[in-house]
DNA sequence: GGTTGTGAATCATTTCACAGCC
DNA sequence: GGCTGTGAAATGATTCACAACC
C-alpha cells in the first residue's frame, strides 16, 4: 500500500488502546471470517475451533490463528474461540460497530444492480444516495432511493455524512467523479470503473475489475491446458475441446 | 518458451514445470498492464517507457520491469517497449488469443448486470449462456441471449465449449452450482456469491465479494480517523504531492 | 485428551541500485 | 543522456512445530 505507517510508539506510551497495526493480508481475511462466524452463530455454535473456522473460511488453521492473534485474540486453549466475543472483536476492529453510508455515482448497468444489492445493508453498510451526471436518469427511483444529478452531491454528502464512495460510471468519467467524492471529504472509494484513479495521499482506493477477474482465470486456463498438452516432449495434440468430460479423476467434494 | 531458471536458488527439491511459470503477483498485474496498453495504443503510441506503463498502470516502475521481464522481456534500453508487441505477448500469455466462452448461473439483480455488461466482450470474453434455476426467469431475454434452466447446462456447456463459469446466484445456491460446473468439465469458476466454494484439485475458484471490499475500506476509514484523534506521529506528509499523478502505489497494492 | 499462541523457518514479493545497452 | 534487465537486499506473508495452557 502507500506509506502511510505510523511508526509504532507514539510518543507516550501506554494511551493508545488496541489501536491494531495489521497487516494488509489480515485486514483482508477478517471480513472472511466474520462471515463465517455469523453463519456459526445462526446455526447456534457458541464456541468454534481454529481448525473449523479456518475450513469454513478457505484458509488453513495456522493462518487464521496468527491473524487472530494479532487482535489481541480471545481465545481458550483446549477449547476454541467464543464465536459471540470474536463477532464483537472483529467488527470493532473493522469499524463496523457504527453503520457507514455509502454514496453510488453511476446508476448505469452495474450501478443499478449495486443500488439493489441487499448484500450491503445487512453487512453494515446503508447506500444513502445515488448520482448520475446523465439528466435522463434523474429522478428514477431505485430501491426506494431516487437518483440525483451528481452536482447535487456537496450538500448531499453533508447531510447523508457519507463515508465511502463507490464509482460505477464508464472509464472516462471516473478521475473527475472521484476528485469530485474528495472534493467532499470522501476519503475511501470503491472502484469499477476500468481505469486508474489518481488521488491525494490519504485516500484509500480499491479496485473491482471483472474483466480482470476472468483474464486472470483465462491464464490458469491456459496453463492448465498447456501443462496437460505436453506431459512428455513431443506428446500427442490431444483435442483440447472441453466437450465431453475432462479428463482428471478426482471428483469427490471436500467438506460440505 | 522461457527459459528464465534461478540458478542460486539451493536445495530446491521437486519438478520445475516447463510452462512460464510466472509469480501469481504478476500473473494479477498483467490485465492491468494490458490495459493501459491497449489505451496507449489507442492513442496512437507505438512505444512507452516503464515509467510512463507503470504509472498508467498504477505501480512502480521498478516492479513493471521485473514483471515484464518474467515474460521474456521484449523492450529496448535507451528507448522502452513496443506498444504493439507487448500487448501481443501479454495476451498470448493469459491466453487471450482465442475468445473465451463464459456461463453466467444467476440472472438475478447482480446477475443481470454483469450479462449486459459490455466491459467483457470487449476484452475477449463471450458470455454464451445464461442460466437460473427460477423457472419464472427462464426465457427471459437479455441482452440477445436467452435463460435457460440450469439442468440444460450440460448440453449447452457442451454446444458452446464452455471455458468459464460465473456464478451470481445467492449463497445458498452456489455450491450445487459450483458441482454442476465441474461436472460438465469447467475449470475456472468466478464466484460472486458470498460463501466459500469447495471444489477438486484442478479446479481454479476467484471470488469477488462486494461486501468484503467495503469491509476493508471500513478498516481503514476507521484506523484514520483514530488517528487523526491522535497526536502527531512526526512528519506525517499528509500534502497533496505535486502534480496530480502522484499517488501512484495507493490503490492496486491493497491486497489481491 | 485437545487447542491456542507464537517464535523460528520458509517462501513470496517488493524495492534498490547499477551494469549493460541504445 | 536515457532506459531496460536483473542480481541482491529488504520487506512481508505463510507455514511449521511446539510450549503453554485448559
């Protein structure tokens, strides 16, 4: 990430309370585990081990402890962890504790699913507004939400105290979107736009390509089918045709 | 064929696969570099420095270099890359010569938006069917392509060559979706749902959760505001930096 | 018995810095 | 002069393995 690292004394020592530095491959699996842990807690598991959370997480047992470990972690050996107490540790370490509002530009195809999505609102974010710069839009009512014109974004954002914001427009409308969300004191910013962003130090951005996404699956894909083309030199050109079934054995599913 | 061996590397036991086996670092960053070149191409440059890539790119030099030398490297010193040429490599690499044909399962609020997005055929992904187990969805038309019932999916996987699966189905639905893909020969699944997939060795699975990427825009929007709640900590350059380019490492670097 | 927490070891990735080439 | 390619150093992340604890 940039460099923003405060070095770790502040000064003084002993005010600051669990004020976490973690590392950036933790932050990124809390809300991973945090999922996990409400699915356990509905199913009405009070206590979990590392080993059964990290299965229901996707990752091993060793990872999930030494990234628990680094919140202080309240767990009891020979016994696991309270799945109750880790939900509370967890989402306070996220910030979680108070509910965000979000503010979508770009009600477009991806932006009109997003508006819609109830994923948000019941994982502790509230879409508070919703902007287009195309006037055709204005005024269509999504989700019981209507769709302003970005202009109106200054006092919007102050009165919805919006905290993060996320771009749904084409690529050529994104860098002057996101000046604008820092303009209003917007200093986080989820991005779908295909482009680049450029912003001031001390605003976090985060990137959501899909295309990427598949191009990356395309590499497996064609390494995959290289590596089975050529198990010896000189190997017969099996049809790589995924027609019928692949060729691989193993069928069975692991875990539930 | 790379021939690019680290020769100090001591004690390495085990095969070394003959393919270009790039670090899965690269592997990510290689869309992005494709497509700032495919925007410089469109500009009419013929050739770019690593600087000039890296930035539209949004990281350093240094690491597009390295990157780009994994690859066999195809620039010249004293001048840069080829545009043409790198773009022509990089797709060969990720296998993006042929167009990919893609299953979408889902139609439904996100599902809907990704079928019209156009953002995937234009860079060398055909969705070629879409599917729901909603039979009150099936016939639906969108975007010229027809819903089918997921029990077609292994006649059509079969007419269409299938490549990729995409699920955008809700939680509960994903993994039997994820067991149909696999059965009917998919290897690279794209999972939107949020839940963890398992499949068999072999199989790739990326996740994209929305919800996760504003969870950990969470954290940090909460970790700033503690500090600035905090006394300094020295020198904190928290300027805009000359220019508006500058913050190039601030996105892309936060995790995969 | 079982399980956590954590130093130490391994592995991966990024950055530095400069030789080599245009 | 400018630029790439790349060893080597530095940083970061993962895994191992086991002591401490219930």
């Amino acid at each position: 990430m940039s460099q923003h690292r405060h070095p770790g004394a502040p000064g003084r020592a002993g005010a600051v309370p669990a004020l976490p530095d973690l590392p950036e491959a933790t932050v990124a699996r809390l809300p991973e585990y945090l999922r996990a842990l409400h699915a356990l807690a509905d199913a009405g598991d009070e206590t979990v081990s590392s080993e059964a959370l990290a299965n229901a997480a996707g990752v091993n047992s060793a990872k999930l402890r030494k990234d628990l470990s680094h919140l202080g972690s309240y767990g009891t050996r020979g016994v696991g962890y309270d799945v109750a107490l880790l939900i509370d540790q967890i989402e306070s370490v996220l910030g979680l504790t108070q509910c965000r509002s979000v503010a979508l530009v770009g009600v477009g195809n991806l932006g009109h699913a997003l508006a819609g999505y109830d994923g948000f609102a019941s994982r502790g974010f509230r879409i508070a507004a919703l902007f287009d710069a195309d006037r055709a839009r204005i005024g269509e009512q999504i989700n019981g939400l209507v769709v302003r014109h970005i202009d109106e974004l200054p006092r919007v954002a102050a009165e919805e105290s919006i905290s993060i914001g996320v771009i749904a427009t084409p690529a050529p409308a994104a860098q002057a979107v996101a000046d604008q969300l820092v303009a209003v004191g917007v200093t986080s910013i989820l991005n779908f736009a295909p482009c680049v962003l450029s912003v001031p130090e001390g605003v976090d951005v985060r990137k959501v390509d899909l295309a990427i996404e598949l191009q990356i699956l395309s590499f497996h894909e064609h390494r995959k089918a290289s590596l089975t083309a050529l198990p010896a030199t000189g190997g017969s050109a099996l049809t790589a045709l995924p027609g019928g079934l692949a060729a691989t054995d193993t069928q069975e599913a692991i875990g539930t």
